[in-house]
C-alpha cells in the first residue's frame, strides 16, 4: 500500500525544504517516494502563485486528485503545497486511506524575515495581488496530524527529522517489512 504525505503552510514555511530532505532520506534508506515538487505543480497543474482564490482552490482539488491517482497506482507520495482550502484537505481525508497531513505554521514577523525577494512586503504594500496569507484568507488544517511551528531553521531541521521517523514508521506500517 501507499501513502500520501502531505505537506501545506504559506510561502516561505519550509514546505519545500522539509519534503526535498524526507524524500532524500527515504531515497537513502532504499524507498522510492515520489516527490510532487513545485515545478511539476507549476508544469502539469498550471499553479500562479498569483492566482485568484477560486482558480487557486481549483489547481488545489487538481493536485488533491492527482495525488488520489498516484496512491492509488501504489506509489508513496510527498506532496508539500499551498492548498490550504478545507474543501481540499477533506478530500483527501475522504479518498485516500494512507493520507498524512503536516501543517507548517510561522507567524508573518518570520516569514518577513525570510522574504528574501520581498514577496509578503510587496504583497502588504499592494505592489502583488491575491497572496495567500495577505489579502487572500487560507484555511489552515482542522485535523493534521502534526501541526509545526516553523521558526527557525534549526525548528525546520528538527521538524524534518520528527516527520522522518514518523514517515518511516509509517513505511513500515504500510509495507509491513519489520
């Protein structure tokens, strides 16, 4: 059997980060996940950061049904997304048996802090529009099973290795080699 991890919070969490070094991980212990990585969501899905809420709720239902259809041909997936829409995560919830939600929260005083290209500031002074977080609402998980309040990067390297073990327990749930 198969599962999805899937890994949502605002830009500039450590979605990305935290799933490149799982799937590294898994890879390094002879799994062979799937990582579901922006581009291929840029790519295949035709997700703009910049999109209205409903088209983004909409590539949101897209990569929850995508991930529904990799499970279900037996891969492991590693999903890390900005589809906070609770529409979507009960979807998930709904279709995918082996589904695993981490949601990454930080307040908006560390997300600025790392804002090297000056998105959120933009955002806050007007220059971008319908960013999540700034003048988009999001729906932040009511169920997942780890909530992490991602800080710091030192938070983020340790929030890694908690869902790794997580992962790998669950590994050995799903494919029962132990």
């Amino acid at each position: 059997m198969a599962y999805l991890l899937w890994i949502s919070g605002l830009r500039l969490t450590g979605r990305h980060t935290m799933a490149r070094r799982i799937y590294e991980t898994l890879k390094e212990i002879g799994r062979k996940p799937y990582l579901l990585d922006e581009v291929v969501q840029k790519e295949a899905l035709g997700f703009v950061p910049q999109a209205s809420l409903e088209d983004q709720r909409q590539v949101g239902m897209k990569l929850a049904k995508l991930c529904q259809k990799l499970v279900e041909e037996g891969m492991s997936v590693i999903c890390p997304n900005m589809a906070l829409f609770h529409e979507v995560q009960q979807y998930n919830r709904k279709h995918i048996s082996d589904y695993y939600e981490v949601y990454l929260n930080a307040p908006m005083s560390a997300l600025l802090d790392r804002d090297q290209e000056d998105y959120y500031r933009k955002a806050f002074q007007g220059d971008l529009k319908n960013v999540m977080g700034v003048d988009l609402p999001f729906e932040a998980p009511e169920e997942p099973e780890l909530v992490l309040e991602n800080m710091k990067e030192q938070d983020l390297s340790y929030h890694c290795w908690e869902i790794e073990q997580e992962v790998m327990f669950m590994e050995m749930e799903v494919i029962g080699d132990f």
